[in-house]
C-alpha cells in the first residue's frame, strides 16, 4: 500500500514582504497530528502560516497540500481543505456566537441563496465541540476571552476544512481556560490536522505532536516535539541558554535563570 502523503510537503519556500525577505529556504515535511510552529517574536512564524494557507504566494519554492501543489488549488477549493484562524480576530459589533460559526460555511455557500440545511447542521455540529452551544445567541462583546476564543474556533470548524491553521490562540488566556483550549484542540486532532503558532514551550511539550523551529525566517528544527523541545535545539532558536529542570513532575527545559 503507498504511504499517504504528508499533510503538508514544503520545498525550497522563500517568501517576502514588501520586498523584504522573510522566510528564507525552507524545506520539512508536516506529519498528521498537531504542530507547533516556534520561534521568537519576527522570525515568521505567522509569514509561514498565511503562506500554508495559500494566502501568500512564494518568491520561490513550492508548498504541497496532501500530495498536491497548494498553488494549483483554486481559492474556494483551498478553504474547504484549510482553514486559517488569524490572531485577535475583530466581530463586528452586535454578531452573536452562531452568526459568527455561519461565516465559516462562506466556502461552501450558493451564490445569493440561504444557509441550506446541511450548513445549519454543520454549525450545529462546531458549537457543539467548542460547547458553545448554549452561548450560541449571545453576542461576542459580551463573552469573556476564552469564550470568545471558543467562539473563534468554532467559525474555523463549521468550515469543514481537515486542516486547521491557528495563529496564537493560546495567547492572553488565564490557565483555565488554556486548559479547556488544550483539551478541545486534542480532540479535535483525532478527526483533523492543526498547525498552531505557540509560544508557552510547556504547552507545546503537552500538545504538540510534531514541532518546526524558526530564527530569522531560516528553518532551525522539524521533527517530533520531544527533540526539537530540548536544550540544545532551543538555544539555537531563541539564541539564548536553557537548561533542563527535574522535578516530581518530570522534566522542563527553561532559559537559564529563570
């Protein structure tokens, strides 16, 4: 039987902005499961999402989704196999929760025609993994952030896509609630595959199944999290020492001083 191939096949990728250059020749593949993308703050973390999302186009190099070349994918089709959560969306104001999750069936709606009864079922379907079922006509100015946070992903979920790309979504919430985000997106991995910008390297360690490291838009790392979440891999990335700290509750690696 031939192998399936990887979620995500990326070659030679060079990207810039305004003419800069931000990602610089990358090249690593992205198993199934969850991925964490690491790296300090400017190193292209989020560059490389947009550009996983199809949304930014390479100045080089090829990106292949599942065997396909990302490119050749036209748009609609690409955002019913990918679905992108940018950081610290904006709601317009008064939208409730279910107005929110209806946005992500834009892929798949007939022009000029109503939600038909399979999208009103697949909204259905996200409030209900998010929980936000009983919150669905409440308005997003009046939810705290996790909720919203919630309420964000189930947009990204009523898309349908078997792959989600999630810009920080872990950032600014208390640990309750990154808890109940840990959690949910575990259990969304078993039916989909997440790509995540994270930054808490503890969390990563608890979530991530595989991990890329950047620096300076250049590739440091790819591979599983428990080898590239070490010592040495980190004190190339972030350009600073870590040490790795025993405890009853096992082992941490922590810059050095802290």
């Amino acid at each position: 039987m031939t192998p399936a191939p990887p979620i995500f096949d990326v070659r030679n990728l060079s990207v810039s902005l305004g003419g800069a250059p931000i990602l610089r020749d990358l090249s690593f593949t992205l198993p199934p499961g969850i991925t964490g993308l690491i790296g300090a703050n400017g190193s292209g973390k989020t560059t490389l999402l947009r550009s996983l999302a199809g949304i930014l186009r390479p100045a080089q190099g090829q990106i292949r989704h599942e065997g396909q070349d990302l490119s050749a994918i036209p748009p609609r089709a690409r955002a019913r196999r990918i679905a992108l959560l940018p950081q610290s969306g904006e709601a317009p104001a008064g939208l409730t929760v279910r107005d929110l999750a209806a946005r992500g069936r834009t892929p798949w709606l007939r022009p000029f025609l109503p939600l038909r009864p399979s999208d009103q079922q697949a909204i259905d379907r996200a409030l209900t993994a998010t929980g936000m079922t009983d919150l669905q006509h409440r308005r997003m100015d009046s939810l705290s952030g996790g909720q919203r946070q919630r309420a964000w992903i189930s947009l990204v979920l009523a898309q349908e896509s078997g792959t989600l790309l999630l810009d920080e979504p872990l950032n600014f919430l208390d640990l309750p609630h990154q808890a109940e985000l840990v959690h949910l997106l575990k259990s969304l991995a078993v039916q989909r595959h997440i790509v995540i910008i994270i930054h808490d390297l503890t969390l990563a360690a608890r979530l991530c199944d595989h991990v890329v490291a950047l620096r300076d838009g250049r590739l440091i790392a790819s591979g599983p999290a428990a080898e590239v979440l070490s010592a040495p891999e980190l004190e190339r990335t972030f350009a600073i020492p870590f040490t790795c700290l025993e405890t009853q509750a096992g082992a941490f690696v922590l810059p050095k001083g802290l």
